[in-house]
C-alpha cells in the first residue's frame, strides 16, 4: 500500500472521540479553530480548494506557471482553484478535499464481493477500502508520480514507499449495501518515516466504526533498500501534515509483538503460495494480502464465533512470487481462563507470525483481538 503517511503524538478529545493536536508550527501551517458540539461555524468564510488535471496531468495555464500556495507552502506547477470544481475524476473517484485540504474524503457502497459468510464486510474489505483512500488521496492533492502511489519527486528517484506498521480498530462491521465514508490525512513520524491515519463512518448514522493508523518508509524500487526521505519529497508532501491523530496513543498498542516459533504456535498452515494476482504495482505482495494467509491459521471455530475487534500488523520484509509461506497463530482468552474450547463467551488475544517456508526468514508479526459474536 503505496501512499503518504504520518506521526504519533498526545492529543486532545474531539467529537466522537476523534483525537486532534494543533497543526505542525515547523512547517508554516496555519492554526485552525477546533468547534465543540454545539458550537456555530460560519462556513462562508472558508474556501475551498481544488487541483484541475486532465489526462495529459496537470492544468497547465498561466496560473499554473506561477507557484500557488496551499495551507500556507508553495507547490510548484499544481493549478489551485479558488473553489472546488467538479470532473470525470472527482465524478470517478467519489472523493474530495475537506478542512482546508487537509483532510480528503471518499464514500463507498459495500459490494456484495466484499462480504463473509455473516454478510458483513471483512477486514481484508476494510483495509482495501483505506488503500484505495490514501492512493485517491495522493492523486487528487497534485502530488502523484508515475509510481504507485509516490510522489513526482520519489519517482524521479526510483522510490516508493512501504509500509512497515498498520494498527486497526474496528468497531462496528458494515454490511452488503451500507454506505460508509473514509476520512485520511497524513504527518510526519520522526525524521524519515510519515504516517497515515483513517476514520470510517457509517454514513446514515454518522458514527465512527472504525480507526487506522500506518506509519511508513521509503525504499528504492530498484536496490529494494530502506532510504532517507529526500528534502525535495518532504517539501512536496509537507504543505498536507495534519498533527491529529484517530486512535490515541494510550490505545494504539505500541509494545513488541512476541515471535512465535514451532512450539509456541498453537496452529501452523505450511504451503501457502503467492498467485501472480497477489502482486501489487511495486512488484510485491500487496500488504492486504497477508491478512488472509494469517486467518488460515486461526481456527474455524473461532472464524465463525467471533469477530475481529482490532489487529495490529509489523511488516519485516517483502514477499514474491516464487515464496512459499508459513502461518502460525497462538490463540488465548483474554481473561484468566485455561482454554478457549466450547466457550464463546470470553473474548481471545492472537497472535501470528508470517515466515518463509525454506529459511524461516519472518515477513510479518501480527496481534489480533477477537470479541464473541454472542455479546452483539
């Protein structure tokens, strides 16, 4: 999953426990006013702005020649209009900017494709939608290169990126026909990592179902090395941080996953084997794919009598084509019992370990917490 990212830091409550800290001062962001429930906004004071492109790029006019300012900091050779203007792509896309441009938000209508057996949408449903935002989002901002989801700068470079964390929360799985709206944004984490966070909301009732945060690096495509973020990049993607954060650091679960090995696993799957169709645009396993081999080690009973409530993935290393795999899953109740057979009224604590077949080499750790379908 190619896209921009972002940083974890202290935050304050905002509405429906969305947490948000002021914006970044480093990057000559300007400070905007947080509205309480039940506070007025005169929405006519604010504007909105838009990236016009076509099919050849972007706009190119006389306008576009001079350098715009967006949130305070100069692109070069993106058009800024002074309102939001409609296209085939917006049309396409379903998404727009919000807040200023610091947030962009797409809608989706959950396909029947998308769902379980329980005829709801699943957490590989989940994370592909959030994909599918964050690479909407570096389009529609004017940034992308000819690379999957990185910037013109990263690709004059040879770079992409990839993620090396993903913790989500999910509160509330939707179902075929329901209509859910994802809001993305992005920060910097440290000197050379961003991260990327995600709330879903259901789009009738207006709550928050679900929340997300990544955190990324860069690599070179072709040496397939780790690689510092260049000035040229951090100035392009600088003028979008938003310092807010949609899990709080108290509940974004931080510490180190264990590593399982053959005798502390409850349950391996050996065999599992990459398709041509896994393979993403960079050239890898698309990180969504990982979540179903980890579920082929979790035991059916548990994949029928309990949902998925969060998971948190660690990704070590890539993976292609021509590897096979390895899936190894512990399960425990998250209370003080012995076993977790024949009884469904206790909630579970996973964890997986991803592994190559031949060497053992890891590709991915992974903690999950599951909640007893019988409390819902």
């Amino acid at each position: 999953m190619a896209s921009m990212a972002a940083t974890t830091k202290l935050a304050l409550h905002f509405p429906e426990n969305l947490h948000i800290t002021k914006m970044n001062k480093n990057v000559g962001l300007s400070k905007k006013k947080i509205l309480k429930a039940g506070d007025k906004e005169n929405t006519s004071s604010r504007r909105n702005l838009s990236v016009a492109a076509n099919s050849g790029g972007y706009q190119a006019s006389a306008a576009a020649a001079a350098a715009d300012m967006i949130n305070g900091k100069k692109l070069n050779g993106i058009h800024v209009g002074k309102e939001m203007m409609s296209s085939t792509w917006d049309a396409c896309m379903l998404g727009k900017f919000v807040e200023e441009r610091f947030v962009y938000r797409q809608t989706f209508v959950i396909r029947s494709y998308e769902i379980g057996p329980d005829k709801t949408a699943t957490m590989e449903t989940l994370m592909n939608l959030l994909q599918e935002t964050a690479l909407n989002h570096v389009s529609g901002s004017g940034l992308a290169g000819d690379g999957f989801g990185a910037t013109r700068e990263m690709s004059l470079r040879k770079q992409m990126w990839v993620v090396t964390r993903i913790h989500i929360q999910v509160e509330k799985y939707s179902s075929w026909g329901d209509v859910v709206e994802i809001d993305t944004w992005v920060d910097a984490a440290g000197k050379n990592a961003m991260r990327r966070d995600w709330i879903i909301r259901d789009s009738t009732s207006r709550k928050i179902i679900t929340r997300a945060t990544s955190q990324w690096v860069i690599m070179n495509r072709e040496t397939r090395r780790l690689c510092k973020i260049p000035e040229q990049v951090r100035e392009e993607v600088q003028p979008f941080y938003l310092d807010r954060l949609a899990i709080a650091a108290v509940q974004n679960h931080i510490e180190k996953i264990e590593k399982l090995t053959d005798e502390t696993a409850g349950r391996i799957r050996s065999g599992l084997a990459p398709r041509w169709s896994d393979m993403d645009a960079n050239l890898h396993v698309n990180n969504v794919k990982y979540i179903g081999w980890i579920l082929e080690s979790v035991p059916i009973d548990v994949l029928e009598h309990y949902n998925m409530t969060s998971m948190t993935l660690e990704y070590r290393r890539e993976c292609r084509q021509s590897d096979l795999l390895e899936s190894l899953t512990t399960m425990k109740p998250s209370g003080n019992e012995d076993s977790i057979n024949g009884n469904h009224s206790r909630d579970l604590v996973s964890t997986h370990l991803l592994r190559m077949n031949h060497d053992k080499a890891e590709i991915i750790r992974a903690r999950s917490e599951w909640q007893s379908k019988q409390q819902h």
